[in-house]
C-alpha cells in the first residue's frame, strides 16, 4: 500500500480539479462523521471475523459430507453369466433394477450416448459380444415375462446398439422398433426417446426407406425443439438444417431462433466454434426483431459469441458482443464480470495496456446490479476497482465518490481488517489527490487510532508517510516535516528499506519544493542508496521517479553530467521492467538535455528515435507524427545527402499519420517540408508537386492566414536555396503578398517586400524591387521599426546605386546612417560605418567625380576603421586618401601622411608595394554585375 502512494508522489496534481456544487457538500457531510464511520468499521471487524471462522468451518463441513455421499454413489457393474447359469433369473435381477426406472437417470446417458463404452464399464465376465448378446436377449425376455417394461425398452434399445455396431442394421431396427413400442402409459424417458428416433432414422437412411426416414426425423426435430437436453446424442446438423430451412420458409421466427440455437450448440458440443458463429449471429438478429424469442438466455448467447470470437483472434468483435451481454435486461453480475475477463485478455491487443478504461461500464454495471447492503465484499471490489480507474484517468472526484460509499455499508464488518484498512488508507489518498487534504488527515487519524497503543507496528509509517504528504499539501512545513521524520524512524526501526526509501524520497521533495536544495540532494541520494540495495520486485517506478527528480535536480545545478548519469540509470530500470511510460519520461529527459542543454544531435537522434519506438508500442499516433517530423528536422540539420534522405524518409511517415489524423495544418507543412528536401536533393521533378499539393492542403483548411504562411514558406523553400530562386517571385508575389494585403497583415506585407526587394536586386531587376523596397519603407515608417527602416533605406540605396542614380543613392546611405545608434556598442555597427563610407566615398570619387567629398567620406570611414582596429580597411583607406590627396587635391604634405601610414600597416600585413596611380576604369557598379551574374548561375 505503502509503495502504491508514493508511486506518484513525485508528480504534481495534473491541473485544478474544479468542485462542483452538489459535490462540495457531499464532501462536508463525509468529513462531518469521517472519523465516526472509520472507527465504527475497525471497531467491527473482529467480531466478524470470529463468525466468519464459525461459517467457513460449517461449509467446510457441508462440502465434505457431499464429496463422500457422491464417492459412495460407484457406477454399477453387471457379471455376465455363463451359459448353464443363464436360466437363473438371479443372474438378470441386478440388470433389470437397474434399468427398470421410469424416469430418466443421469448413469442411462452413457448408455444412450456412448457405444462401446457403456458395454465396457458396466459388463465384465464375457469373452466377446456375443456373450452380451445372448446375456442381454436372456434379460429381454425376462423382463417381457415379468413386464418390466422399461427395462425391456432399454435392454431392446442395447440389443439394437449391439447390432447395428456390427452392421445389422434390419436386426437393430427390430429391436430399435420393440423398445418404441413396448406398451406403456407414457413415455417420460425423453433421452431413450431422442436415442430410439435418431438411431431409426440413420438406419431408414441406410436402407433408403425416406418414408420411414423423413417421419422420424420430424418426431426427432419436434422432440428437439421441445427438449433441446437430447441434443446430447446427436453429432449430425443435417436435421437440425433441416428443421431451420423450415422455419425460414414458414416465416415462423421463435422457430427459427431454436432451431439457430440448437445449431450453435450442437456444433459447440463437437468443439467446433466457428461453424456455429452465424447461427449465434442469426439468433442475435432474431433477438432484436423478436425480442420474446429469447431474452432470458440472450446475455449468455452473447458472451459465448465473445468467447468464439477471442478464441479467433477477432478481439474488436469479442468487445462489441461482451458490451451487449452486460448491457441486456437480463444481464447478471456474472454475466458482467465475464465481460470484464474478456476485455481484459484482449486489452493488450486493443488498447496496448493491461486495465483499459473501457472496463469501467461493465465494473459500474454489476455494482448497480448488486447493491452494496446485499453484498458488501462485492460491492468493496467495485467501489475500488471504480475508484483506481478514475483516479489513474485524473478524476479524484469521482474516484472519492465511489470509494466514499466504502463507509456508508452497513456490511463492511464482512470484509477483513486487512483489506478495510487498505480501503482507507486510499480514500486517504484520494482526497489528498482531490485536493482535500484536511478530510485526508480526518481518515488518516481514524485508522492511526485504531492500532494499538502500546507497540508501533509497521503500518504506522505508512500512515505518517501519508499524514506528511497532506500536511504538505496544507502547506503546513512543520507538522509534514515531523511526520516524515516519524515515518522514517519507524520503518528504520523495522528495517523497512523499500518504506524507509520512499519516505527519504517524499521529504527530499518537499525540501525540493521549499528551495532547500542541499537538503533536497541528501534525502534523494539517500533514497537512491536504498533503492538500490533492493532484491525484491514492486519498487521500480518509485525508484525510476526518484532518479529522474535527482537528475532534474542536478540539470539545474550546472551539474550536466550527474544528471546524465541519472536520467540514463531510469531508463536502464524502466527499460528492464518494460514500463513504457516510464521509458517515455526518461527519454524525453534525455532529449531535453542533449537538445538543450549539452548540445549533441547525434545523441539526440538515438533518444528521439527510442521515444518514436515507444509511441509505437502504445498506439498514440499525434505524439508519433510530433516525434517524426522533430527527428527530421535534427537529420535536416546535419546537411549531408545521407542524412536528407533519412529526414526525406522520417517527413513522409509523418505525413501517412497526418493525412491518417485529418490534421490539415501539419499535414501541409509535412508536404512543403518534403518538398523543400527533394529541392535540396535536386529532384526537381517532384518539387512543384509537392509544394502545390501543400498549397491545396492550406486552402482546404479556410483559414486565410494559414494559407499565407504557407504561401510564404513554399517561396522559402526557393528564397533559401541557390537554384530557382526565381520561382520565389511567383509565390511571393503574385500568390502570398495580395493576400497579405486584403487582410491588412502588416508585418507579413513587410517581410514578403523586404524579400521581393531582395530577391529582385539579386536577379537583376532592380527597377521592379524599387516598388517593393519603398513599400517596405513607407510600412517600417509607419511601424515605427527602426531596424527594418534602416534595411530598408540601405537596400534602396542598393538599388538606386546598381541603376547608377548616384545622389538618390548618396541620399538613401546617408539616410540609413542617421538611423544608426550615436554610441557604437558592438563591432558590427563599426563595420557597418566603414564599409557604407567607404561606399559613399567610391560613388563619390568614382561615379560623381567630386575626389574632395569623397575625401571626407574615406576620413569618415578610416574613423570607423580605427575605432573597430582593422588593419586592412585601414591600409585601403589611407591608400585612397594618399591617392586623392597626391594626384587631385594635391596636398603633398597629406598625401606623404597617409602614403607613410599605409606603408606601415602594409608592413605589418606583409605588403611589398602599394599603388598610388587613381584607376580611371574603375565603376563601383561593376559589383552589382557581378553579384547577379552569380546569383544567375
């Protein structure tokens, strides 16, 4: 019990449980008489356990006294007499009482059923059958003499086995024919009756007489129909076929129903199930139709469909007819909890888990059938059966409801203390799950009262366990504190160590909880101290909570490598006892640590890959495709042609499980990132497919903006990449960038310009991304985003540059650099002002011909170059301010300065010689040419 609490004590409570009205009083009164009603059901169970030891010994008794009267009941044994003794009718006598019953008995099935054997359990003495011939024929006209009529019909229906076993069918018929019509005044042997009908009806058959065999064959049927008992003797369906054809011929449905029955039933008798399905099917549809037909038997038609059904592997079909069978009128708690078996053996199949949740409606459905006053160990099973279930699904309300009425049975002095206990202590545990830890101590403390007084015993330090966790939740630190401390003890004194382990471990995460860390790792590495040292089964999943929570704790810390350590050791035990959540939440640990912490992608594709293998054990399919696309993307990353392909692999078994959910949205992008890697692949005849089929996807959603982040993306796919980047345009726009206009999204506007402007400039067209660029600036302006106005002067000043408009685009520099932060706080911004001054000044010098301006521009950028401390910018400028200065200003002394400065940084980049001569060829536009003569390539 002990172990069963703490396996979720270091999980926090899933979400607020909200309270309703009617169930918030429900919980006052419970609280109300709590203690009253634990302490009256403690105080009860020795008293019945004494009478429960009296009733067990009568039934004992009773029990023994039967076996011995059946014992005393042995099969009777008849001595075949010889020849000179078969005139003594003492030989017969034993034979004839025997046989001389009126009624049937059940030691004549044998006889009715069973040839030979009847012949070798109850006749010894003859060397072969024709000593029991001449034995029998003896006894025949004894019993006709003395008219002992029954016995003669049953010693007529021998004599007749007899023979027809050796292929004299017209002597067995004579015989078969006297036993029918020995004189009597009824015939209340049914069985002798059905055996006489079939065994004259084989022979007529054997000896063509249809006449004879089609009369008795209705005799049998009829006989059937009404006794359905004498089926036992028949192994053919033929008849019964027969009878059915005539049912559905004459429409007659009670009929039909029997006859659909004694079908099924013979065939179950000859172990032979699947031929009885479809009279079992038919017999449920006529069930529906005719529901008179047979509803008193319909719950057990259905569950042997059930049973048929899982025996063939058929276990959806196996569920569906044990729903029906619990769920009839007539169902009973039998009928319910063979239900809750038959779900149970196929539950791994269908539901990949051991105790599916579907058996709750069976469990409620015999609770009700059943009330608890009638009988309370029943109605104890179902309330915890009921409780554990809605507790495991998170719903502690309705668990403390059904576990509640635990202490309202007025029976419960029938259940043993052991289990009583037990009872509390978790409706204990669920009110502290259902956030009503003050009604948890009102319980804990009833139970605590009830041990004795003078000598602590081991279930105390459950109960102190269970008392420190509501005080915990009551956020009462002290009083937990102390009870964890007596937990302790106690099972330290009691040498408890799985106990002992689990308390360590709750008051490690209570310190954990209140910041005391250091103490927090103490108590839990104590903890993992004696859960190691543990042979026994049970403890795994605490042990496994314990090392994931040490881990987090040392994650935390910086202490990476610990917390590996940890989080691999729960995986190796949840892995050995093969609990798949347990793996899952070790697993996912791990990928956190290597995707986030210690960066490591390889690690993090074997943990991904182990997760995707879990969720596939389990069946949980939106989790799978998640853990699919994630292990693409890590592939994707690795950007080898190998490593694409598998990302390729990885995004098409998503995209199955997508299109399998419905779910529109991430099937889209697992078409568009499949396309995008076939593009990185370069095979381009599958791209336009692919991004088109995720156009289609995004606009069957209806969701306008979806469809343009989608739009965007598919242009991603060519922005991003060095070939047709020109097909971009298309889907920036004339697809993406009129839709981002009719809904009035701004920012997306922004960015699809911004990369219009770009993608243009790269390709050449630079008059057609003048319209772009000044729209991406009129919305920056407007934004009032700073940083995306000045790319936006920049790029226009790009632009007006590569069309040789020079002050437009002296302008648009100048602009972009007002825009700048007056204090220079990374190096970046310094060499953003060396290279547009140097810019300006190569327009200015090269293009306008001003070498004074352009003078000033080149000093500008030498300032930013010699507050970055680049050598080389330095060397390039002063070369040009030495060049200006020695051939158009001509300022010989400045020219010699910067001539002298340039010839030492060149020194110290190792430079022989530097030009002073001005290049009059030289077009700063020549860059642009060459920038779109590669982005053409």
């Amino acid at each position: 019990m002990f172990v069963l609490h703490t396996t979720d004590l270091a999980k926090e409570i899933p979400g607020s449980v909200q309270t309703k009205t009617h169930q918030t009083e429900l919980n006052i009164n419970i609280k109300l008489n709590l203690k009253q009603k634990a302490k009256h059901i403690l105080s009860e169970i020795d008293a019945s356990q004494r009478n429960d030891c009296s009733s067990v010994s009568t039934k004992q008794q009773m029990k023994k006294e039967a076996d011995d009267t059946e014992l005393a009941q042995k099969t009777p044994r008849f001595f075949v007499c010889s020849e000179q003794d078969s005139a003594s009718p003492d030989g017969h006598h034993a034979l004839l009482s025997f046989l001389s019953s009126r009624d049937h008995q059940p030691e004549f099935l044998l006889l009715y059923s069973a040839y030979p054997e009847f012949l070798i359990s109850h006749f010894e003495g003859h060397s072969d059958e024709e000593d029991i011939v001449v034995y029998l024929g003896v006894a025949r006209e004894l019993a006709r003499k003395k008219r002992v009529l029954w016995a003669q019909s049953r010693i007529c229906f021998l004599l007749g086995q007899l023979c027809a076993g050796r292929s004299k069918f017209s002597q067995a018929r004579v015989y078969y024919e006297e036993a029918l019509n020995v004189p009597r005044d009824c015939f209340t042997d049914m069985f002798l009756l059905s055996a006489i009908y079939s065994n004259l009806a084989l022979i007529y058959l054997t000896q063509k007489n249809p006449e004879k065999f089609f009369s008795f064959s209705e005799r049998l049927s009829a006989l059937l129909m009404a006794v359905p008992d004498c089926l036992f003797g028949c192994e053919d369906p033929e008849l019964l076929k027969y009878v059915l054809k005539k049912a559905i011929l004459a429409k007659n449905q009670p009929a039909e129903a029997r006859a659909c029955f004694l079908l099924a039933k013979l065939h179950l008798k000859l172990l032979d199930g699947m031929s009885a399905i479809p009279f079992i099917e038919r017999l449920l549809i006529i069930a529906d139709e005719v529901p008179e037909a047979c509803d008193e038997t319909l719950s057990h038609v259905c569950l042997v469909l059930a049973r048929i059904y899982s025996d063939q592997r058929l276990p959806r079909l196996a569920e569906s007819c044990a729903k029906r069978a619990s769920f009839q009128v007539g169902a009973t708690v039998s009928h319910c909890l063979c239900s809750v078996s038959l779900l149970l053996e196929n539950a791994s199949e269908l539901y990949g888990v051991v105790i599916p949740t579907q058996v709750a409606p069976y469990v409620t459905r015999a609770a009700a059938l059943v009330p608890s006053s009638e009988d309370p160990e029943l109605g104890h099973v179902h309330s915890l059966c009921l409780s554990w279930l809605f507790h495991r699904h998170s719903m502690p309300d309705r668990a403390v409801r059904y576990m509640s009425t635990v202490l309202d049975q007025r029976g419960m002095s029938n259940v043993g203390h052991s289990d009583t206990t037990a009872a509390l202590l978790w409706l204990a545990w669920l009110y502290i799950c259902n956030q009503q830890p003050g009604t948890a101590l009102e319980v804990l403390d009833a139970v605590l009262s009830s041990l004795p007084e003078h000598c602590t015993t081991q279930l105390e330090g459950v109960v102190y366990n269970m008392r420190a966790i509501s005080y915990r939740r009551s956020a009462d630190i002290r009083q937990s504190a102390e009870s964890y401390r007596a937990a302790i003890e106690i099972c330290e004194e009691f040498e408890d160590r799985q106990n002992w382990a689990v308390a360590l471990a709750n008051f490690g995460f209570m310190c954990l909880k209140i910041k005391a860390k250091r103490l927090a790792e103490e108590y839990l590495s104590q903890s993992v101290e004696l859960f190691s040292e543990l042979e026994d089964e049970g403890h795994e999943r605490s042990f496994i909570l314990v090392l994931l929570e040490l881990g987090k704790h040392f994650v935390s810390q910086g202490n990476h490598e610990n917390g590996k350590i940890y989080y691999e050791w729960a995986l190796l035990i949840a892995v050995f006892i093969n609990h798949i959540d347990s793996q899952l939440q070790a697993t996912r640990h791990l990928c956190q640590l290597y995707e986030e912490v210690c960066q490591d992608e390889a690690q993090c594709i074997i943990y991904n890959e182990h997760q995707l293998n879990l969720l596939q054990r389990i069946g949980d399919k939106s989790l799978e495709g998640e853990i699919l696309e994630k292990i693409s993307q890590l592939y994707l990353n690795l950007a080898t042609e190998k490593a694409n392909r598998a990302a390729l692999e990885y995004t098409k078994q998503s995209l199955g499980i997508f299109i399998d959910l419905g779910r529109k949205r991430k099937e889209a992008h697992a078409w568009l990132k499949a396309g995008k890697i076939y593009h990185i692949l370069q095979q381009t005849e599958l791209v336009d497919l692919y991004v088109q089929v995720a156009q289609d996807m995004a606009l069957s959603t209806g969701d306008t903006l979806f469809t343009l982040e989608m739009l965007e993306a598919a242009g991603d796919v060519f922005f991003n990449s060095s070939q047709d980047r020109e097909k971009a345009i298309c889907f920036y726009r004339d697809r993406a960038l009129p839709i981002a206009v009719k809904t009035s999204s701004v920012r997306s506007q922004l960015r699809l310009c911004n990369k219009l402007s770009e993608l243009l400039l790269q390709l050449g067209q630079c008059s057609e991304a003048i319209e772009f660029a000044q729209t991406a600036l009129d919305i920056s302006i407007s934004l009032a985003d700073h940083l995306n106005e000045r790319v936006a002067f920049h790029r226009l000043a790009t632009l007006y540059h590569c069309l040789g408009q020079f002050e437009m685009a002296e302008h648009h520099f100048l602009k972009a650099l007002s825009l700048c932060p007056s204090l220079l706080q990374y190096d970046e911004e310094a060499l953003y002002y060396v290279r547009v001054y140097k810019t300006l000044g190569d327009i200015i010098f090269y293009d306008v011909k001003d070498p004074f301006d352009a003078a000033g521009y080149y000093h500008l950028a030498l300032a930013a170059a010699m507050d970055l401390g680049n050598k080389r910018s330095q060397l390039e400028l002063c070369t040009q301010l030495a060049t200006i200065y020695h051939n158009f200003l001509m300022d010989r002394e400045l020219s010699l300065f910067f001539y002298q400065r340039a010839r030492a940084f060149a020194n110290d980049l190792h430079i022989r010689r530097i030009n002073l001569a001005p290049d009059y060829s030289f077009r700063t536009t020549a860059q642009y040419k060459n920038t779109i003569t590669g982005a053409t390539r």
